[in-house]
C-alpha cells in the first residue's frame, strides 16, 4: 500500500496526526495480491515495491508537508528508495558514501549499534533483573517463613493440608494478581504514559511493595504485599519486551530483545546469592531474602528517564518527529532513521485498512476473532504455557525445598539453589546468537526434548538411597543439566516471540495475553507444587513435568511458526498463513524431510521453504524460514 491517504483518519483530538483507519479499505495489499486474512501463498511482501518512483516521492513529499517535517524532505526522499528497495541501495546515485557504508554495516557488523539503543537494552535488563529477583526471594524464605506465622506444613498434624496451601498462595501471590491485574493494566497504562512511563510506574511497584515484605507481621499482610507486587510484575513484563523488540532492527531484534530472559536468570541468580548471603543472620533471614528485592528496582526508576521513548509507539500517536527523534538516536544514521519511520508507517497503514478503529475491550475480543490476531495469539499462547509445562518454576520458586527434601540442610539447599541460578544465568548467553541464526523455533523443537529426560532422570534419582552421598548429587547434577537446556530455549524464546508476533494495534493487549497466560499458570504450578508433592511424592511430581514437555513439544511443533529476522510488520504476512497450511506442511513435508535428513543421513534431501519472501521485503534478506 503506498502513501496516500486513502481511507486513513489522521486526526486526532490533542491536534496530533495519529495513525487511523476507517475501516473501509480492503484487506489486501495493494499490487501484492496477498491478503492479510489468509496469506495461503506465504508470500511476504513489501508495500513500497511496484510503486513507480515519482509516485513514491510524491507520497513522501505529501507526507512531509503532513507532518511539518519539510527540513528533512531530502532525507525521506532517501530513506523511501532505500526502505523500497533494501537490496539495491549500491545502485543509488542519490546515496553518500557514509550512507551506503552504513546500510553494508547493517549485514556484515549487525552488532555496531548506536549507545542509546545499548543503554535502552541495559535498563530493559534491569527490569528483567528485577524480575528475577522478585521470583527467588520466596524460594529461600520458604525454608522459614512459615514457621514463623505458623503455617508450616507438618506431616500429622491437624492444619497440614491447609498449611500446605497456604504456603503455595503466599508464593503464588505476585502470578495471581499478575494475571489478574498487572497484565491487563498494561495496555491502558501504555496509551496514556507510553512504554517508558509504564515501566517507571512498574518499578514503583515492585520496590515498595517488597518493602512492606519485609515488614510483614502476619502471613496475611504478607500476602497482600505479595499481590501489589504482582502488579508491577505484570506491567513490567507485559511491556519491557515490547519496548525492547520496538527500538531494536530486526536483524540483531532476537539477540537484544532475549536479554530480558538472559536477565531475568541473572535476577534469579542475584536473588539466590542474596538469600545466600543472609542465611545466617537469624531470624530475620527471611525478611531480608523477601526486602532484598528492592535493590534493582532503585536503578529502573533512574535509567528509564534516560532512554529514548519507542518510535512506533510516537508513530501509532501520529507524533511522527518525536518518533524520527527516537529513531536517530537508536540508528546509526539519519537515513536508517528516515528509511524505517518511511517503512513502518507503510506498514503501518495496511495494518489500520485490516484493523479499523477499536477501544479496549474491542482489542481484546479481535485478539481471537481476527485470523492474523488469532494466530499470533494461539502461537504465543503456546509458547507461554510451555515455559510452565517444561517445569522451570517448581525449581526456580521451590529449590531450597527440594534440595531438602533430598537430603540437603538449610545451607546446603541453598547452596545448590545458588549453582542452579548459576547455570541458568551462563547458559542463557549461547542464545544471544543462536536465537537469531537457528530461530525462535528451532531452539524450541531442541531443547523440549532433553528437558523431559532431564527432569524425570531427576525423578528417579529420589529412588537412591538417602545414605549415599550420590543421592543429592546426582539429584543436583540432572537440575543443573535441564537447567542448561531451559535457558537457550524455552528461557528466552517465549518472551521474546511473544513481543513480536502482534501487530502495533494489538501489541500491549496481545502481550498482556500472554504474559498474563505465563503467570497464571505459574500460579497454579506455584499454588499447586506443594500438594502435588505431598500427594504424588517429588519424583512423581518431577514425572509429571516431565511429560508435560513432551506435550508441549507437540504443540510447539504444529502451532509455533518461526519469525528470526523478520521486522515486526512483515510478521503480519507470516501470521496470515492458515493455521492448518502451517500445521499440514511441518507434518507432511518438514517432519518427512527431519527423518531422511538426520535419521537416514540423506544428505540429498530437500525442503521446499513455507514462507516465500518476495525480493525487496525489508533491510535482511539474508535468510528465509523453512519451518
């Protein structure tokens, strides 16, 4: 679709020119022959190819005269041709040489990115740290906590099964009202503070609540702590990831915006080293592993103010210079600046014809009415369950008590838990290349299945003798290695997809989905673990997990498409794909071609890619998903 109005509403009622549609035009890209509704071709296209040239500089200069940003008209000229055809920019007479050399640079260094978008990414981290931290002051607590307001679970003794409940709420308290609450103010919050006032709002809550943590003189006024924390859990991880994916390129998009999960381990990681280093303080150990949290919020709430607000969330406003000013400072040139704010309010305008105007619950609702929504929402819905089917969170909010439950003390439980955070953390870094080299979805299909035999070889290592120095050992050893298998796959890819696949119009509702999806099963499995294992016993609790991955293994193969490299625009034509075309071509070409090709070793085997990217898509074309 070109530049030109059309059926777009540009009005807005703060005398801003936001992005609208009346919900009139057609559904289909103008030229392509591509529909957003049910792309059955997989075909991925770009809106500005097959536009002559004086056409597309006249749309720009309309543009320009639009938005009041004629000092720049020359640039945007530019920024068009490149953003019309990224693979001919050598050809472009039009172009400096310090232009050109920079779009080269975008391929062969993709990771020389300006400071800002650095600085961007690191405060995104800290909210991950955040997080983290968060999540473990319970684990250690646990230990005794409840012996002090006198709701530990005793086997025998009168109140044990409601004692064993009240634990698990205490701990599942933040991931209730997460779900609940937190997520869902997300959306609302981002309209009217934008990504950066959310986060500010997010840290808020997560320091004073954690505060009043320590401070609790009962367990319910602890619970009530807990549930207010939830609230700035959700909103932050509704909306960091999305903040992050919406400032990188898409070509290091993966790497960057993963960092949440890289983070969040460190935050679990610190979180343990802290419950570690007050353990002997007595009987206030406890307040200080739940208070201890407060330390990375203090850094969140300073950092945001420095970071540049998202363009795409300035250009869904219709505050285009302000969201040319973002891009200038998280590009390494005016041009790349010009070329995306050119580029994805091309996009962005097909995106409104499909759309149309919408409120709140609207969203929500068009979430699973609309095909291209609902498959984004199913694929990442899946994704988020699957981060609490592999069975994390029964060692990341439970360690302590399963390492005492295996023989370890209060110390040493500790101790072990500290070598778990440790693992997760080190070995979340491998995925800050592979998850855009061998894709979202590759790291998935890898990891699932060495995380069950992992997790049920920790089972059945309860079966040796408590006597034997092996038993906590090997016990630790198989945590340590599903550890090592969670955190370059299902640790990152979820939240990372999760921010990418819904379109700009759906995003903060899409991602409150899924997020809240995450959480609320991380509260049943947080209310839940403690009666499972007092019923099933921890090995088999650990069993059950265990083929909870392979289930979820299954979905992820059938629903879960790939999106490496792809801008967050082009994923439109990616999620317009039929849900049975996806399904039908992994089971009947993509499974057949993974069995000659690796069980076989046929090494002339073959695999017609799904997806079929036209020529001029976006600024990496280097690769094109085949599964």
């Amino acid at each position: 679709m070109s530049f030109e109005k059309g059926n777009a509403d540009h009005s807005s009622s703060d005398g801003e020119k936001e992005l609208r549609y009346d919900g009139s035009g057609a559904a289909e890209r103008q030229g392509s022959g591509v529909d957003l509704k049910k792309n059955l071709t997989a075909r991925i296209v770009n809106p500005l190819a097959g536009i002559p040239r004086d056409t597309l500089l006249r749309q720009v200069d309309d543009f320009a005269q639009e938005t009041d940003m004629n000092d720049i008209l020359p640039l945007l000229h530019r920024g068009a041709l490149v953003a019309q055809d990224p693979a001919g920019f050598e050809a472009m007479d039009e172009l400096e040489p310090s232009e050109k050399e920079a779009l080269r640079n975008e391929i062969t260094h993709k990771w020389r990115q300006p400071l800002a978008l650095y600085i961007t990414v690191i405060t995104c981290s800290i909210g991950a740290a955040v997080q983290g931290w968060d999540q473990t002051g319970s684990n250690g607590a646990n230990l005794s906590f409840p012996k002090e307001f006198g709701i530990e679970p005793v086997v025998g003794e009168p109140n044990y099964n409601r004692n064993d409940w009240l634990v698990g709420l205490v701990n599942a308290g933040p991931y209730i009202s997460s779900a609940l609450l937190g997520c869902w103010m997300s959306d609302p919050l981002n309209n009217y503070l934008g990504r950066r006032g959310t986060i500010f709002f997010s840290a808020i809550f997560c320091f004073l609540p954690v505060i009043g943590s320590a401070l609790a003189q009962n367990w319910e006024q602890l619970l009530v702590c807990r549930l207010l924390l939830g609230i700035g859990m959700g909103s932050k991880a509704s909306t960091v990831p999305i903040y992050a994916a919406e400032n990188c390129p898409a070509p290091i998009r993966g790497g960057l915006v993963m960092s949440w999960q890289m983070w969040t381990a460190f935050g679990i990681f610190l979180g343990f080293c802290a419950n570690l280093a007050v353990v002997d303080t007595g009987a206030i150990a406890w307040r200080l592993q739940f208070g201890s949290a407060f330390i990375p919020a203090i850094p969140l709430m300073i950092g945001i103010y420095f970071c540049p607000e998202s363009p795409r969330w300035y250009i869904k406003k219709g505050r285009y210079q302000k969201a040319y000013q973002s891009l200038c400072r998280l590009r390494n040139t005016p041009l790349q600046a010009a070329r995306d704010l050119v580029y994805i309010r091309a996009l962005l305008i097909e995106e409104a014809a499909i759309i149309g105007k919408s409120n709140y619950v609207t969203r929500f609702i068009e979430l699973f009415t609309i095909p291209r929504n609902r498959r984004a929402t199913l694929a990442s819905g899946v994704v988020m369950i699957a981060q609490q089917m592999c069975g994390i969170n029964i060692i990341a909010f439970y360690s302590s008590t399963v390492f005492v439950q295996a023989g370890a003390s209060g110390k040493e439980a500790l101790l072990a838990s500290f070598g778990f955070g440790l693992v997760n953390f080190v070995f979340a870094w491998p995925a800050v290349k592979t998850i855009d080299t061998y894709g979202r979805r590759t790291l998935l299909l890898f990891t699932f299945p060495q995380m069950a035999w992992t997790l049920l070889a920790a089972g059945f290592s309860f079966y040796i003798p408590k006597e034997s120095r092996a038993h906590l050992g090997m016990v630790a050893f198989f945590i340590f290695l599903f550890a090592a298998f969670y955190s370059p796959g299902e640790g990152p890819v979820p939240f990372t997809y999760s921010a990418e696949v819904f379109p700009l119009s759906h995003r903060e509702v899409g991602m409150a989905w899924a997020v809240a999806t995450c959480l609320f099963w991380s509260a049943v499995l947080s209310l839940t673990f403690p009666r499972m294992v007092s019923t099933f016993t921890i090995t088999g609790a650990f069993g059950f997990y265990a083929g909870l991955n392979v289930l979820a293994l299954v979905l992820i193969f059938f629903f879960v498409p790939e999106t490496k490299q792809r801008t967050l625009e082009e994923l439109d034509q990616v999620f317009a794909v039929p849900t049975r075309t996806h399904a039908s071509y992994q089971l009947t070409k993509a499974l057949p071609y993974w069995f000659k090709r690796h069980i076989l070793r046929k090494k002339n085997a073959t695999l017609k890619p799904l997806y079929n990217f036209d020529a001029a898509v976006g600024p990496s074309e280097k690769t094109a998903a085949k599964m």
